[in-house]
C-alpha cells in the first residue's frame, strides 16, 4: 500500500464505508441527513442551491428529499463525476461571480440554499478560519440574491475569530439561527454548521451586468 492509499484508508470510519454502500460518493452526506432529521431544512417539491457541491453527495440527497417535483442546482469549481435525476443539475462556476454573471439555472429564486464548502487547508487553524469566513460570507451573500421569503441557510464554518460575527450576520438575516455540529463531523474537526430559518427579506436586485442593466430571480 502506497503513501497515499495509507493516508486515505486512514480516514476511513463506518460512515466511509455506508456512503459507500449506499451509493453516495462521500460520507457529508450523512452531516446534511443528520441537519434535515434536526431542523427539517428540505422539503418535498422545493427548489434548492447547493454551493460547493463536490463529489456530489449533498447534491444527491437534496435531489431525493425534494423529490422529482422539487429542482436542485449545484454550483462548484469542478465538475462532478456522477450520474444525477432528471431533476438536479450541476454547473461549474465560481460562488463570488455568481451574482456577476448568473446563470439560466438561477432565473428562479430559492427555498433553500445550502452550502458545504470549505478552504484548502495550509495547517494553520488561524488562516484556515479566516479562508472559511470569506467563503462563508460569499455564501451568505449569494442567499441574499438567490434566497426565497421564509428560505433556509445552511452553511459550514471553521471555528475562529470571526465566528461571532458570521453568526451575528445570520441571526440579522433569518428569524432563526441554530449552531449545530452533526454526529458525523469527525471529532478533530473545527467545522460547525449555522443554520438560518425563516429568511426575513425578499431576493436583493442583482448587480447591473456590462449593458448596465439589472435583474432578479422572480
């Protein structure tokens, strides 16, 4: 067994190998399952966003809660390798240039927008945080654009120094805000989930495009 099978065994755990079994291509699955039995954030019939969705398995399992009358769009840096329902799309973009440069997919606005992203890691907890907070914000922002009345946040966040005010920006925006780290989330982890209930506002107009005109999701 090579270095890098090693390391990937290494963090194999049960969740690993039910992912597997069932046919997810990771174990979060399991975080956003464990957040929907919590918070109940995913219902039949509802359109969802999922931002940073690589390999796909939060994709998936939206698509399946929403059922075939729901519409689930994921968003990520890179393409993922896996065959979705008739009802799920994936598209390849950048979450900052979202609002810019928006997409067909997002001509409607959203019940839920979820995001699982995280930074590439450098080892210090400090940088990784601050990285964490920006893509975080940008998610936040992007629910600002994308988000129904009455939707629902879910957003992953490294523990840090601006957590606090992460968080504050959630509770200003939704009626409700719940911090909740899902059973799954392995015990060395610093990430933890901020979840938005009962967003207060309507979608904000989008930034003029290059012709100076505007439009929002209706």
């Amino acid at each position: 067994m090579d270095a890098k099978a090693r390391k990937k065994n290494r963090w194999a755990d049960h969740y690993t190998r039910k992912a597997r079994k069932e046919n997810y291509p990771a174990r979060s699955v399991y975080k956003l399952q464990q957040i929907q039995k919590r918070f109940h954030v995913l219902k039949k019939n509802q359109r969802v966003l999922d931002l940073g969705c690589a390999p796909g398995s939060w994709l998936l399992y939206a698509a399946e809660t929403t059922g075939p009358g729901g519409r689930v769009v994921g968003v990520d840096l890179k393409a993922i390798g896996i065959r979705l329902p008739s009802h799920a799309q994936m598209i390849v973009g950048d979450v900052f240039d979202l609002a810019k440069q928006p997409p067909a997919a997002l001509a409607q606005p959203f019940h839920v927008v979820l995001s699982d992203m995280a930074p590439a890691t450098t080892g210090r907890k400090d940088v990784d945080a601050a990285r964490s907070f920006n893509l975080c914000q940008a998610a936040l922002d992007t629910a600002e654009y994308f988000l129904t009345p009455s939707g629902s946040f879910v957003c992953k966040i490294f523990q840090g120094e601006d957590f606090k005010q992460f968080t504050d920006a959630v509770k200003a925006r939704f009626k409700t805000c719940k911090i909740f780290k899902p059973e799954s989330t392995r015990k060395a982890s610093k990430e933890i989930y901020i979840i938005g209930l009962g967003n207060r506002h309507r979608p904000k107009p989008l930034p003029p495009d290059e012709a100076g005109e505007t439009w929002s999701p209706i």
